[in-house]
C-alpha cells in the first residue's frame, strides 16, 4: 500500500513512513482495534473481540469527548510544502519534528524551482510573483558571485514560498485536532490541501477512528468561536 500524496503541481508531496501500531491485532481489520482495547485498560474490563464492537466503542469515545486513548496511536510523516505550511504546522506545538533538517539555506543554493507560485494566481498576482522570484533570484545569484555568502543572500528570497522538506511525527489525537482546524475551509488553501491529504493517508490506517471524525468534526482543544 502507497502511502504518498502528490501536492503543489508535483512540487510537494505528503507521504507516511511509519505508525504506530506497526500491525494490525489478529482477529481484527483494522489498527483502531488498539487504540479501543487501550481505552479498555482505565476500567480493567474485558478487550473487545470483533469491529463491531471496537467501532461502537470508538463512537462512544467521540462523544463522550475521551480522546486520550487515541495518543496510543503516532504517526510519521515526511512533508514537502511551502514555508507558509511549515509555520502553521509549527504553531500547533504538538508535532515532533525527527530530524529537524529542513534543506539549509547555508550550503545549498535555491533556483527557480525552488518556488511555489499558487494554481489560483492567474492575473496579475501571478504575473507579479514570477517578476518577483525572478528579480530576487537575480540579486541573490549576483551577490553570491560577488562574494556574499549564501546564508546571507538568502535574505533577498520571498521566504514563504519558497518548497522545504521534513520529517515529523504526531500522536493521532493531535493530528484529528490539526484535521479539525486546518481541513475547515476557513483555512488557507496550502495547509487546507496538505491536511486532506494527510487526513486521506490516514483513514487508510485507522478507517473507523476518521470516518467517526469527520462524522463529528470539531476541535478536540477548543471550538471555533473561541480562537
């Protein structure tokens, strides 16, 4: 099963490398079987035996707002996606970054298909970004002939569209809570398409535990009115 999503006109992509539970339990179909028998631990009650029974429970577990259960369950992510995604990605402080090795702007040097330029600039927006990555690009090239180091040319870039790459992990609690706020369509469109993606991925490893979600979208932390 591939677990990779093409984003940004093949520009990015979103792929899962790796979840915990590694297997699914014997005698079930799917991976939410563990994050229900965990949920059974609290009462020292018997573990259920069949999916009827752990997708009831998982329904159980949404409404009656129990979403600890679901930290049993972490996921690994590898991202390629404009800065603009990595600093709303970054703002849920929930998401462990493994490697934090985003591609150094200090040894390697950006070209122009390093860049972004959103689907939906279609006039003058997008006329005038590509005039703009073109006349930077220029003036970054020409100060790194002249001697300027890259970590410092750098600076003349349009940072945030500009494609970076990473690796990060995140329990599936907070990943539903990511879901909730950055699939709504308040959302900006980058982080929007990279959290559907994502959530896509997703409902291929813990199908009851996100067809139960977006049943019953909310923010898991907060509702909407009090951000």
């Amino acid at each position: 099963m591939e677990l990779k999503t093409s984003l940004y006109s093949g520009k990015g992509f979103v792929e899962i490398l790796d979840v915990i539970p590694s297997v699914i339990p014997e005698g079930f179909k799917t991976r939410d079987a563990v994050i229900a028998n965990t949920a059974k631990i609290s009462t020292n009650s018997e573990a259920f035996i069949d999916d009827i029974q752990v997708y009831n429970f998982i329904e159980k577990l949404f409404s009656w707002g129990h979403f600890s259960p679901f930290e049993q369950a972490v996921l690994k992510f590898r991202i390629k996606a404009p800065y603009v995604c990595f600093s709303q990605i970054d703002r849920h402080r929930t998401f462990v970054y493994s490697s934090q090795l985003r591609r150094s702007g200090r040894y390697t040097e950006f070209t122009k298909e390093d860049f972004y330029i959103p689907e939906y600039f279609s006039g003058y927006d997008r006329i005038a970004l590509i005039d703009l990555i073109d006349t930077t690009l220029d003036m970054y090239n020409s100060l790194i002939q002249a001697g300027t180091k890259k970590e410092s040319a750098r600076f003349f870039l349009p940072a945030f569209c500009i494609m970076y790459e990473d690796v990060l992990t995140v329990n599936l609690k907070n990943l539903l809570h990511f879901f909730a706020l950055r699939s709504d369509t308040r959302a900006q469109i980058e982080i929007r398409d990279l959290s559907n993606a994502m959530l896509e991925l997703t409902k291929l490893l813990f199908p009851y535990t996100i067809k139960i979600f977006t049943e019953n979208v909310k923010p898991i932390n907060y509702v909407f009115n009090e951000l």
